[in-house]
C-alpha cells in the first residue's frame, strides 16, 4: 500500500471513528433524558413510573428489531446513509416528546420513532463500521469511538438537568433536537466507499448478500450463541436497570435531579476512560478472561446499591466502579466478532448481538417499573442483576480466545 493510499484510510479511519462518537453522544443523551424525566412527569403530569418505564421497554423492543435490521443495511449501504437514517428519526422523537401533551404521544415519540433512530444510531453500527476501516486495532479503536455513549451523558445529561431545572423538560428535549440538527450536514463527510472493499475476503462468513446463508451460519456458530446471550445480560443490566432507573432511584433515595445528573455524568465520565482503557487491554490480553471479569466486577457493583441509603457518597462510589464496567463490553466484544465470525458480516452479527441486549434492557426497564409500583424499592432489580451478571461471566469465560486469528487486510 502506498502513502496515499494510507493516508487515504488514516483520513477515512478519523472521519468514521470522530462522527461515530459525535452520534453516539447526542443519541445516547437522549435516551438518558426519559430517566432524568420520569420523576417529573409522575409529579407534574401524572404519568405513573411504571407507564414510564413500559415505553422504554416498547423503545428497546423496536430497537431489538431495529438493529439487525441496521447492521444489514450497514453491511449494504454503509455508514453515510444508514447513520442518516438513524439521525432524523432521533431528531423527530425528541420534537415529538418536546411537543407531548399526553401520555400515548410519548409512548409514540419515545416509544416508537425513538425506537427506531436508537435502534440504528448505537455502539454496533459504530463499532462496525470503525472495525472495518481500523482492522488491526479494532479494540482500541472502538473503544475510543463507543465511547461517545459515555462522553455526551458526561457533558450533556447534567446540561439537559440544568435546563429541566431552569426552563422545563420540553426545553430539554428540544435542545436535544437542536443539537442532532447541527449534527446531520456533518454525515456527509463519511466517505461512501462500499463496505466490501474495506473488508477481508478471509472473513469466516462471506457471502454477505445471502441474508437466510449468513443467518444460518450465524446461528449454527458456538461463539455467537456464548455473545448472544452474554449481551442480552449485559442489555439487562446496564441500559434495562442503570439508563433507565439510576436517576428515578436517587431521586427516589432523597436526592435532587443536579446532584442525580451529576452522579450519573460522573459515571459516564469514568466509562469513557473505562472503554478506551479496555479498549486497548482487548488488542493485549486474553479477551475472553476480559470479558468475563468485566461482568461479574458489573455484578458486585449492585451489591452497592443495595447499600446507598440515603448515602450521596456510596452513591459516587458506585458510579465510579461501575463506570469502569458500564460500555466497556462493546470493544472486547466487537473484537471477538472480528476475529472469529469475520467482518463482512460483522453489521449484522453486531445487529443480532444488539437486537439481544435491547431485549434484555426491555425486560428489564420493565420490571424494574413493576417492582417498585408494587413495592415501592429497586431492591429486587438490583438482586437480580448480581445473579445474572454473574452467569454471563461465565458464558465469557466459555469462550476460546485463538491469538492466531488474526484478520488480513486487502
């Protein structure tokens, strides 16, 4: 390859991994609204916590179908368009819940169109898409582009507090809008390559036109089925319990929405060092033993919770142990992808793995809802979230990691 053709990629590698996180980092911010939204529109507009949390439930659902759907389409048309895609909806769901009156336009704002602009603009479409013009650091590289999720709710989420505080929550949401608006012109910087001449031929499955083919291996492949069900525990216990119920809990345990954001942001901050940090761990050591410490450290960390009290300070300590392990799944698995399913599948797969953590985030932003209307603690979520936390440390912890699969470039 000669310099300008790797300048080229460098140029293309900097382009994909810069707007990934830009995007993530608006999206992400938004999702998190509907948490710092909750306890007022239960005091203010009547909306009870658990109506509340079924619509992100139905979000996550719509998102569970949304992002295989995405990592196709990613697979096909590449990043520009299907980053678009994702955008605009985003952008209406936040105009559309700005606007709400009623309870139904939220669970069609939020619920719905949201859905789908979550579903396509989330950490596997960008992580796909960085792993195919970053190949041999696909770790490290992801990583730092993921961790836009955290960056924005870092910056973002306690801005979006300040402004429900001063102005209002319609405010909120509008400014959401605002930001997603300037956001779109910039996605007509990715260059529109197609996907398959940034991708190996050595992939494991190739023939990425044949969807009931790449399915049918997907699915008859031992490694996929450990990440499946992994990542729907992972979905479980970091977007279903944490994104969802975090701040309604620490308001619920006495403390105001500023100091509740505030608490949230640090934990952001501190994933975002986390992801990059594992990021890089992921292209040096064994990433299967990484995987599963990174689960069962997540599942001591509700063993806090259940200690907060009334305590700010047990409350930051979670944050901060927590935020190591929060996102930091996306690298280690995203790797694993790579390297033994291949990349020319890689949207898809990442897709499935994602529709599998919406599932579990669904399941479990619901019934977080139900057991606190019923009794009135997140003592149960919380408890739950160990066990299963733990069972997906082993499921990684199953997983053979081959240091010999090793991706060739073209």
């Amino acid at each position: 390859m000669n310099d300008t053709s790797e300048n080229k990629s460098l140029h293309r590698a900097i382009i994909v991994v810069a707007l990934g996180f830009l995007a993530l980092a608006l999206v992400f911010s938004a999702r998190a609204a509907l948490g710092l939204a909750m306890p007022i529109w239960e005091n203010d507009l009547d909306w009870s916590r658990g109506y509340v949390s079924n619509v992100a439930a139905v979000a996550l659902l719509i998102m569970a179908v949304a992002s295989p759907i995405s990592g196709f389409i990613l697979d096909r048309k590449g990043l520009r368009f299907t980053l678009l895609l994702g955008l605009i909806a985003v952008f209406i769901s936040c105009i559309v819940i700005s606007m709400a009156q009623s309870a139904w336009v939220l669970l069609i704002g939020f619920g719905i169109i949201g859905g789908v602009g979550f579903g396509i603009v989330a950490t596997h479409m960008v992580a796909s898409a960085v792993a195919r013009v970053y190949p041999e650091n696909v770790g490290f590289a992801s990583g730092i582009a993921t961790s836009g999720s955290s960056a924005g709710q870092f910056l973002i989420v306690p801005l979006i507090a300040l402004i429900f505080a001063s102005f209002s929550w319609r405010w909120g949401f509008a400014g959401i809008a605002v930001g997603i608006a300037c956001l779109i012109p910039l996605v007509w910087w990715v260059p529109s390559d197609k996907p398959d001449k940034q991708v190996s031929k050595a992939s494991t499955i190739n023939d990425v036109t044949d969807l009931k083919f790449s399915l049918k291996k997907l699915f008859s492949t031992p490694v996929f089925h450990l990440l499946f069900w992994s990542y729907l525990i992972c979905g479980y216990t970091t977007t279903g319990v944490i994104e969802t119920h975090l701040m309604p809990f620490a308001s619920f345990c006495g403390f105001e929405p500023i100091p509740s954001a505030a608490a949230y942001g640090l934990l952001s901050a501190v994933n975002l060092v986390g992801m990059i940090s594992i990021g890089w761990l992921t292209d040096k050591m064994n990433r299967p033993l990484l995987l599963g410490c990174i689960y069962i450290i997540r599942g001591f960390t509700f063993w806090i919770l259940l200690n907060v009290g009334t305590s700010y300070e047990t409350l930051l300590l979670f944050a901060v142990i927590f935020g190591v392990v929060d996102y930091s799944t996306v690298p280690v698995t995203a790797s694993l992808v790579a390297s033994h399913i291949g990349l020319k599948v890689m949207g898809l797969t990442m897709g499935l793995l994602s529709a599998g953590h919406s599932i579990g985030a669904a399941i479990a932003a619901s019934l977080g809802g139900y057991f606190f209307d019923r009794d009135a603690t997140y003592d149960l979520i919380w408890i739950s979230s160990i066990a299963l936390a733990t069972i997906a440390g082993v499921l990684a912890f199953l997983i053979k990691d081959n240091p010999s699969q090793k991706l060739r470039v073209q």
